[in-house]
C-alpha cells in the first residue's frame, strides 16, 4: 500500500509538563491552528490534564493521549491510573513503552504485553514506542534490539487488535538532546520495523502508522515527513509551544 493511504498523524508528548491551567492556554492556541491539518492530531497530556483536555477537543480534530497505563483494570495499585478509567474521561490513545518509562519506572516487554491488552480491551489506541541506546546502535546492536521490542509485546496480538496499534519509533539518544535521526537512519529503521511487522501480520503491516520521535521540529519534520515510511511523528519538547507544534503538522 501507499504511504498516502496510510493515517498520517501528529502527536504531541508533553511529559510531565503543563498544569491544568496552562494546558488550558496552550490547547487554546492550538485549537484554531489545526483545525486544516491534513492529519490526525494527538495530544498526549499528563492525567491532571485530561478532564481539561477532552473537554476543550470535544468536536475539534484534535484527540486525547494519556502517557502510560496500568497493567491492572483495577486493585490495591496507590497512585496508579487504568486503562478504563482513561476511557471513561474520553481518552482516545494510550502511550506505551516511551523509553523513560523503560528506563526510569523499570517497564518491560511483560508489564507491557498487560498494559497492551488492557488498552486495546478497553477501546483505547497504543502509540507503542521503541528505540535502541546510544550504545546498542554504536555497537551495531539496535536491529535486534527493535525487533525483541516489536516481537515481544505485538507478535501475541490479533491482526484486529494489531489494526489499532500505532507505532513510534524513538531512537533514545534522539530523545530531547536537540540530536535527531537523519532522514536516511530513521527511513531505514522504518522500513526495518515494517519488515517485522509483515514477517507476523502479511500485508497488514502496510496499513500500520509508524511515526518518528527524538528532537523533531519545525526545520527537520518536512524532510523526516518524506520519507516513504515515516507517517508521522510523536513531538516532545517542540509539541510544548503552539507555534512550533503546528508547524510540524503543517510539515505532513
Ligand atoms: P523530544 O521527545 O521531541 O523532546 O525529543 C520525543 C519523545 O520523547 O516522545
């Protein structure tokens, strides 16, 4: 399939950045930016963010991402958040695997294969992110390390769940360092990870959104954008200000 038939999207990370009030003025300012995006656009705000958030999209083109979920419907967890009570406030998406959750809160290929199918049961769709070290890729190592990350968490899903899975890919030492992938590294891994996919899932894999994350921003997103396996991206630190986030959608 051509990459125009895919579903573009861009989504915004804002980790744990913006109180409620702030969310409120920041999705103020998007709101009238994005209504032409020629793509779907996610916003993935912390929890105390959400309420605001659904309520301020509702009827916008703009959609609702929260930034990780439990791996329990529900149960003695303290300070944890599940995958139906985000479906409850509105929430569309659920970012899962973000690599500072991997390496900061000790998330791994099993807690996520739960927090996956609690997702994909309670109607929400993962943005599922995976990316190699600094040191896996110098050491020749980050094809592996992708497709341990691909097969251990998506290869036990359905071909119907799989549908709703968008993927990210989110070289780590790309990751808010102001470093990004040149476009021929991030297409190649792309290209690599749809590869994967196909090996399980046939031609589905093709239909799967893969979008690219680590420092993309207004100058680098139009070329990143082009290459024929990349359908997107998920924003970090540029999704933050109104200006530059819309500039990166108007770069699909
Ligand atoms: P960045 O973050 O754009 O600030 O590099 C991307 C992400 O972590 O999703």
């Amino acid at each position: 399939m051509n990459k125009a038939k895919r579903n573009a999207v861009i989504a915004g990370n804002w980790k744990m950045n913006k109180t409620a009030s702030e969310a409120r003025e920041l999705i103020d300012g998007l709101l009238p930016l994005v209504k032409d995006a020629d793509c779907t656009v996610i916003i993935g705000v912390p929890f105390t963010d959400i309420h605001v958030a659904v309520e301020m999209t509702k009827g916008s083109n703009v959609h609702v991402a929260a930034q990780n979920c439990h791996f329990e419907a529900s149960g003695a967890f303290t300070g944890e958040v599940s995958a139906p009570m985000l479906k409850e406030e509105g929430v569309e998406y659920v970012i899962l695997g973000h690599s500072e959750r991997r390496q900061y809160y000790g998330e791994t290929s099993d807690t996520l294969v739960a927090k996956m199918a609690l997702a994909l049961e309670n109607g929400l769709s993962p943005i599922y992110c995976v990316g190699e070290m600094l040191s896996e890729r110098e050491a020749g190592n980050h094809f592996n390390v992708i497709k341990a990350q691909l097969e251990e968490v998506l290869f036990g899903l359905s071909a119907e769940q799989m549908a709703k899975v968008v993927i990210a890919y989110e070289p780590v030492w790309a990751i808010g360092t102001g470093v990004t992938a040149t476009s021929e590294q991030a297409q190649e891994v792309h290209a690599f990870i749809r590869k994967t996919l196909a090996a399980k899932f046939g031609e589905l894999a093709n239909d799967i959104t893969i979008l690219y994350g680590g420092s993309c921003k207004p100058s680098n997103a139009k070329e990143l954008f082009a290459c024929p396996d990349i359908d997107g991206g998920l924003i970090g630190g540029a999704s933050l200000k109104a200006d530059d986030f819309i500039a990166i959608a108007q770069s699909y």
